[in-house]
C-alpha cells in the first residue's frame, strides 16, 4: 500500500481561499438548500432557478480552468463544497457530484483544446449540464464488459446501445459516452465519445423512482445508429476506459467528502434533538447510552474527513492514489450509513417520520456504499494492492 507522504511537519488546515469557499458555500446551503430540500426530495426535481443560483456562485464551473470561465478549483476544494452541499441535501451533491466530479473531470482528462473552448464555458455559466455514462444494464462494476458499440462510418462513429443509472440524465446537454470500439482489446478497446442532447437516435429514457437522492435524476440512455463526427472523441480511440478509471480515482473523493456531509448532518440534528428532548427528568444528552453514540458518531466522522481530505491533497499534488480514493470512500460511505442510522434511533420514533431530515439522510447515504464502486469493489482494490506490496 502506498505510504503516507514524509514531511517535517504537518497542517490540517485548511488553505485561507478554500476555507474562505467554505463559508461562502455553507451559508449559501443553509439559506438556499435546507428550507426547500424535503420539497425537492418529494418532488423528485431541482429546480431550474436554483441550478441558476449554484452557476452565479460558481459551483457548476469549480474545476473548470479561469481561462474557460471557471474557477480553478482542485479536488480539495471541490471535496470541501460538496460536504457542505451535502450537509443540507444529498441529491443537490450528486448533481454537482455528476456535473463536475464525473463529466468535467473526464473532459479536462481527455479533451482537447477544441472541445474545452466548445464546453466549458456553458458547462462553468450553467447554460450546459454535464453528465457521464459508463454503467449499462448487464454491467456496472464490470465496465470492460459493456455491450454499446460505436463502428466507424467514414471519418466518424455509429453509437449503439444503452446506458443505465445515469445522472442529470434528463437536463444534461452533453454527455461523455464510453463505446467499445476494438472487442478484441479489452480495457484498451473502449473510446470515450462527447454526445449532445438531441442527437439523431438518442433518447433519454426511463427515469428511475429511487430510495434516496431524490432530487437528482437518474435515467437509461437508449443510442440507435448515433453518429458522431471524429471531433467527439473525447482523448485517444482506445484510451476511454483507462481516462474513465483515473475520473473514477478522484470521484471517489467527492462521494467520501458527500458521504461525511450527509454523516455530520445528521450528527448535527441528533445533538440539537438530544439538547432538547427530556427523559426521566433530564435532556437525553446526558445519558450515557446517548450520550456515547454522539461522540462515536463525531469521531467516526473526523476519521472519515481526515482521510478525504488527505486523498484530496495527494490528488491535488498530482499523485492520485487508488488505494486512497478507495479507503476514503469505502470508509466514510459506510460511515454515513451507521451514523444516519445513530440519529434515527436517537430521535426514536419521530426519526422514522419524513418531520425530521434524519430519515432522508440515511436513504440519500445508502447510495454512497453503491455509487461509483461499491464497498465489495473497494475492497478488492484495496486488497489487491495489499497483496502487490507484500509479494
């Protein structure tokens, strides 16, 4: 397993700019998000207009270079925003978590000059809405096995077959599509294609009735004979699976940082329900058997931060660790779950109701455990580098 990195002293600070970002964006959360996000779960849609307030504060193009109208930002920074944006709604976070964590990110991985001037700036002002599209309905985790084809046709690309599980799915104007292009190659078989919303023969399909992440949709993607001309390849022909696993690295960061978002709320509305609710002549904060899970609840939540947050520094030196992401994300996801689940037991039976924000908290967490790799999937990878190391 990779070590940590040696230096002569250590900070957790966070940088003045990020933390400057930080207060920005949680008074933006709290003020913007909170009131209206049972509203949102409910109707299982973000409002257009509210997407419109996460552009002007520059949350859409975060990870966008300033030269294309974006602010720059790294996977710290991006880690930072999306557990504030999470402490208040996890179906705004994987909005976010799609648009920039997933399709930008492939982008500035893969894209040329062109492309970048095309996109980024609609991407960064919010006129264009990103989404990715590796998962199909025979293979998730398995991706090198997915059935959609692109065959060339002159000098561009026939697409066929489908996507599943798809984020932003039904407002997205672009896409980044992977294809097999060579099925004798393998990993090295699969291209990554820019597809626009509109295109002839491509369909957004069923739209998925969710447990959790409400307010963020989900569909199929059906492609019959798409074409697409050379400039959509987005990278190398060939070289899409092995782009798409590098943007998966530093997704999961953002999922381990939306996951202690989701965690420290509901950390947040268990102390404050345990403050005021009095049992056997005194608030229930002050039993012990209360008492102890709120300080498991904070500790495991700090653990959970501290390594987001060191995976998010490596990433952003340009040293993106696999087994970091991996451990980040396999730890805080299931972290969120079991401390969702601590705030529903302490707020007892109003915690099973939809009056308190405990019980969408959990069911937006169980994504985090499925999302982007599973917990399995990331053990084996964590495993699978511990038995590298000691060979």
């Amino acid at each position: 397993m990779t070590t940590m990195p040696q230096a002569e002293s250590m900070t957790f600070d966070l940088p003045e700019d990020i933390a400057a970002l930080q207060e920005v964006v949680r008074d933006f959360a709290a003020r913007e998000i909170r009131p209206h996000a049972r509203g949102w779960d409910e109707a299982q849609q973000l409002p257009d207009a509210f997407i419109g307030k996460m552009a002007e504060l520059g949350l859409l193009g975060l990870i966008i270079p300033t030269e294309y109208g974006g602010s720059g930002q790294g996977v710290l920074a991006n880690a930072v925003v999306m557990e504030e944006i999470a402490r208040q709604d996890g179906g705004t976070a994987l909005f976010l978590a799609a648009h920039n964590g997933l399709c930008i990110s492939h982008m500035l991985v893969g894209a040329n000059e062109e492309q970048k001037k095309k996109y980024f700036p609609r991407l960064a002002s919010g006129a264009l809405i990103g989404a990715w599209g590796l998962t199909e309905p025979g293979c998730g985790s398995d991706a090198v096995n997915m059935r959609t084809r692109a065959v060339p046709d002159g000098d561009g690309w026939r697409i066929t077959g489908h996507k599943q599980f798809i984020t932003n799915g039904t407002r997205a104007g672009v896409f980044v599509v992977m294809a097999v292009t060579d099925a004798e190659a393998g990993p090295k078989g699969v291209t990554a294609f820019l597809v626009e919303q509109g295109a002839e023969g491509f369909e957004v399909g069923h739209k998925e009735d969710k447990l959790g992440m409400r307010c963020s949709d989900t569909v199929t993607l059906n492609f019959e004979n798409v074409y697409v001309g050379p400039e959509a390849v987005c990278g190398t022909v060939g070289g899409g699976y092995v782009d798409a696993m590098k943007v998966l690295e530093k997704g999961r960061i953002g999922i381990g940082s939306l996951s202690v978002g989701l965690a420290r709320g509901a950390l947040e509305e268990a102390l404050s329900y345990a403050r005021e609710r009095e049992a056997f002549g005194k608030p229930i904060a002050e039993h012990q058997a209360v008492s102890f899970m709120l300080a498991d609840m904070a500790t495991s939540i700090e653990a959970a931060r501290l390594l987001v947050r060191d995976a998010a520094v490596v990433a952003d030196a340009g040293r993106v660790d696999r087994v970091r992401s991996s451990v980040c994300k396999l730890f805080a996801s299931e972290m969120a779950t079991k401390a969702c689940l601590d705030a529903i037991q302490i707020h007892g039976g109003y915690g099973y109701t939809k009056d308190v924000p405990v019980e969408r908290y959990l069911r937006d967490a169980k994504l985090c455990e499925i999302g982007e790799g599973s917990s399995q999937i990331q053990r084996i990878i964590i495993a699978r580098e511990l038995l590298k190391a000691d060979a």
